[in-house]
C-alpha cells in the first residue's frame, strides 16, 4: 500500500498532528488540506525517510500524504485540543443589566464568551461560598447565584444585598450582606451547607447612623471591616461596631469612598476622596495616598500623578496594586506591602474596577466617558505578585516614559556641566525597541534629548557637545523606550540595567591684583578692593590677562587679601581672587 492514511476524530478549533515515516529513500508530498512542516532522509546503508504534517480539525481528520516510491510506512496521527476552559482565566464582570464572562489566553488574548441579562442592578461586592460564586444587585434585583465557574448559568438566589463577604463568626461560617434597603445595616446569615437561602433576620446590626451607606465590605484576620462613605468601622454583632478612622472629617462624605476596600495580613485600605487610609489591627489608622510623600514637588512639565483619588486597590501575593483616578485618566500604581513607596506603573483611560484572577493576572474595567477607550485590561503577573514577568515588557508601537528623580550633583548654588550620559542595557534590543536618553534641567519644562537614540545591548554612553545645553544647578533623567508596531511583546524582554549621568564641576583660575594705588592707575587699592567685591556672585564677568587682547568669561566667587612674592623676592600685599569658568571646547 502506498497510501499512508489515518483517520483521527476531531472537531473544528483543534489541530490534527501526522508524522510519517517511510523505508528507503522516498519522496512524500503533503496529501488534501494538509501542512507540511518538515521532511528529512537518512541516506542508505538504512535509509529511511520521514515528514511532519499539520490539519485543521475542521477538514475532517483524515491524514494522507502521498508516496513516489515505497510501500512499507509507518504513520501516527493525534488531535490537539485547546486548553479547557477551566485551564485559563475567566472573569466575570458585571455591568449594569449584563453579566460578561471573559476568558483570557496569553496567546490568543482576551475572548468574550458569554453574556448573561440581569436585571437593571447595580453590582456590589461579591463572595464565594459553598464553592459557589453570588453576585449582589442591589435594591434593583435579587442577587444571582453561579455555581460552575465553566457553566456561565446565573441562577436567581431569591434575595437582594448590596455587598457580600465571608464571615468567620467563631465557631459558624456566615455570609455577610449589606441590607439593600437599609443601607447601614449588616446582616449575617447561617445558611451556608447548600445554597444560601434568604435567611438573614437571625442576626442584624446597623454600622453608624443611617445618613451614609455602606459601600463595601472585607473580612480581615477575623474580623468584619465595613467601609462606609464617611468612613471605616470595625463590625460587631452585639452592637459594638465603631469608627476606627476616627479623625475623617465625616462632612466630606462621598458615595465613592470605601469603594475597592481591601485586606491583606494585618492592614486594611480604605481608599476616598481625600486621600488612601490603612488601619492596621490592633494597631491605629494613618494616611499613605501619594498626596502624603514628603517633599513632594509637582513637576508642571511631567504627568504626575499627584492629584486625584485612589479608588481602588487589590493585592497579589506580597504586592498592592492601586487606581488613582484623575479626570478621565487612571494611573496605576504598585507598591509592596508595608511599604509607603508608590511607582508609577501605567497611565490608562479612567478605570473603576480590578480583580485578580487565580493565575494572577491583573483585570481592569475602564470607566472612561469615551466608549472607544472604555477597555478591560488584563496585565500578567509573575507568581510572587510583581512585574518582573519576562518576555512581557511594554506595548508594540507605543512611547514608554520612565522618570528619575532629580539630582543636585554639587552645593544648591553651584552649577555643573553635564559630559555624558551613559546606559547599560540587557537582552533583547534592536531596531523594535529604540531608547532616548533625555534630561531636565533646571525649571525647563521640556527635555534636552542626548544625541541619537540607543537599539542595541551593552554599555553605551552618549555626550553633550561642549557649550550646548550641558550647565544647570539640577537635572533630572528621562528615557524614552519607542517600540514600533514590529516589536512584539510576548517574544521580547528588553531590560535597563544602569543609568548614569556623568558631569564635571568648572575650572577654577586664581588671580592676584597688586594692592598697591601706583600698580592700580588712578585707583586706590581700597576702591579696588570695594569694586572687586561687588563682583562677587553676580554673574559672569569678562577678564584679560597682561599682555593679550583676547579676554575670557568667567563668575568672581571669591576675593580676599593675600600676600604675594614679586618679581623682585619681596612679599607684598595683593588681592586673591577666585574664578570659575567652563570649558566651552
């Protein structure tokens, strides 16, 4: 037979995978809607020859290559299937009258795979008990129940809440909820061996006066945390909830704070409007939002991120991961736990909502007026909660800023002359991935861009021209990663080792003038010494030296008595001054 042929079952979205191999030297050719990948032969004394082949699963499954000589064959043939749905991550997001379920694929991206139609609610917290997932609606519709996450079937739960959360109540687990009509009440509920039942009225505590709502809820280290406009209150079932940021201003209550509570060992964050609270148990309540760094200075000519409000924030492993919202922009921000130190991760369209998915990737809901950039992004993780993912760094076609902090190199009234400019880079760089070295200098509200850009690994330094935009008092770095549309992310890993600026301070020249009124032509030494004097610190002055025409720029720091050795061995007295000047060649 001459004809190798398999027949595998299969189904449109798999691959069909056939490798054949033949006795001799043989010729084989790719047979109906199939692929070939590769082909090779071992010559004689025992050749035998052999090819690769690929199929949609779609065609049918029947893999037949076809021979031009030899009928002793061997050939397999398998489907591949993709991942299971259960093997990616799957998200469910709720959006007003919808419940949208995603699925994300680092190949292939995010893929929406389900709609389900609620009715008209507003989404609160949801908790997972009994293996099963509740969304809460509001006072606009009953809560919806999900129990297979790879079943995307929401099934009405018979009862309405505004938030949910898990509750370790001593010895019995409860599920807490917001009251959807009395929005200051908590209300645990036993009912948890099957599906919770509308069960709530066995125990009941309002949190605060009924003024402000509540707007979100966490359980942290036993204990309920239940966020309100106004503020944050530790729960208690026998009417001892209380206020545990006692010092917010209760007149500056939001509807937003609170919102994207969370908890994470010891600390609780309180996200509003004024600023980024964390409570620690057992402990006290202190402000950490941006607005609270020391010395911070707003740069009019860099987006910072200094105003706003944080309005969200989740964890991932040892990692904090913050919204700080400001008009229709969101900049997220990540910080690791304990710590106060914010960076500067990604500026987006206006977003209001994170998840983390169990593969640890990142989900954000944009919120943005403008439908064309109201996106859901999904950011890779890697598995200790950081960034540090390799192969994922940045967008194709896209300017990436990093900033640096600013530096003061010498005294605060000394000026420097910048010489160099100098990068260390690793890894994938080339003609994608073009890296501008810029600076600030001073007050100047754009950048002096260090000669051409950098598309290549190693140490590379890059210089001034001499006299070009190369003194300040203060500088501040800047890089510049240009990607083009080629650059692909996923294939790439681009890495900044080290950055340095390299600078020299000015050339200092002393000269002596004679105090004597003779040497001085019509001038006395002591209005010498008052008029030199006055040249001190006042800017560049131009000097000659005896017996030259030309003359030299330089600024006068410096005058003092000093006594000198003449040319006829005698010490008299002169005057000592100091300048400084740069090289301008």
């Amino acid at each position: 037979d001459g004809t190798p042929t398999v027949t595998v079952t299969t189904a449109a979205g798999e691959q069909i995978l056939a490798v054949v191999g033949v006795r001799g030297e043989a010729t084989i050719a790719a047979g109906t809607n199939e692929t070939e990948r590769w082909d090779d032969v071992i010559a004689d004394p025992a050749a035998v020859s052999g090819s690769g082949y690929t199929q949609a699963g779609s065609d049918g499954g029947v893999m037949a290559p076809s021979l031009t000589s030899g009928t002793k064959w061997v050939e397999i043939a398998v489907p591949i299937k993709p991942a299971s749905p259960t093997s990616r991550s799957i998200m469910n997001i709720s959006d007003t009258t919808k419940i949208f379920k995603y699925t994300y694929d680092s190949d292939t991206g995010l893929t929406l795979d389900d709609t389900n139609t609620t009715g008209s609610a507003t989404a609160g917290r949801p908790a997972k008990m009994n293996g099963k997932w509740y969304c809460p609606n509001g006072s606009g519709a009953n809560a919806l129940r999900l129990d297979d996450a790879s079943v995307p079937t929401w099934t009405d739960a018979g009862w309405k809440a505004d938030h949910l959360a898990n509750y370790q109540k001593g010895v019995q687990p409860t599920l807490a909820r917001v009251n959807s009509t009395t929005r200051n009440t908590v209300e645990l509920n036993d009912d948890t061996s099957g599906n919770v039942g509308d069960t709530w009225t066995n125990e009941s505590q309002e949190v605060g006066d009924v003024s402000t709502k509540i707007t979100d809820l966490v359980e942290a280290q036993g204990e309920l945390m239940v966020a309100k406009e106004d503020t944050l209150y530790r729960f208690g079932s026998e009417a001892e909830s209380f206020n545990i940021i006692p010092f917010l201003d209760r007149g500056k209550a939001d509807p937003d704070n609170g919102k994207g509570l969370d908890a994470f060992g010891d600390e609780v964050i309180y996200p509003s409007k004024g600023n980024l609270w964390r409570h620690r148990i057992g402990g006290g309540s202190l402000p950490i939002g941006v607005n609270t760094i020391e010395s911070w200075r707003k740069i009019s000519a860099i987006s910072t991120p200094k105003s706003g409000r944080h309005a969200f924030e989740v964890h991932v492993e040892a990692y904090r991961y913050t919204l700080l919202n400001d008009g229709q922009e969101s900049h997220l921000l990540q910080r690791h736990a304990g710590s106060r130190v914010f960076h500067s991760v990604l500026t987006i369209p206006l977003s209001k909502g994170m998840g983390v998915d169990s593969y640890k990737r990142l989900w954000i809901k944009g919120a943005s007026t403008d439908e064309a950039t109201r996106d859901i992004r999904v950011i890779e993780l890697a598995d200790d909660g950081s960034l540090d993912v390799e192969n994922r760094k940045g967008q194709a076609d896209e300017a990436h800023d990093i900033y640096f902090d600013e530096r003061n190199p010498g005294r605060p009234q000394d000026t420097v002359q910048l010489r160099h400019f100098t990068v260390e880079l690793e890894g994938d760089w080339d003609t994608t991935t073009s890296l501008q070295l810029r600076v600030f200098r001073d007050g100047g509200l754009s950048t002096y861009s260090v000669s051409i850009p950098v598309t290549s690994a190693g140490v590379t330094s890059r210089r001034w021209p001499v006299g070009t935009s190369d003194t300040c008092y203060r500088f501040r770095p800047m890089l510049t990663l240009t990607t083009n549309s080629s650059y692909t992310p996923k294939n790439s890993d681009p890495q900044i080792l080290r950055v340095i600026v390299g600078i020299r301070f000015p050339e200092i020249i002393r000269i002596v003038v004679p105090a004597d009124d003779g040497v001085l032509r019509g001038m006395t030494a002591k209005d010498a010494t008052q008029n030199l004097r006055r040249l001190q610190n006042q800017g560049v002055v131009a000097f000659g030296r005896p017996g030259e025409t030309t003359t030299f720029n330089a600024e006068v720091f410096s005058v003092t008595d000093t006594m000198y050795q003449g040319a006829n061995g005698k010490y008299a007295h002169g005057l000592e001054l100091r300048l400084r000047r740069w090289v301008t060649a």
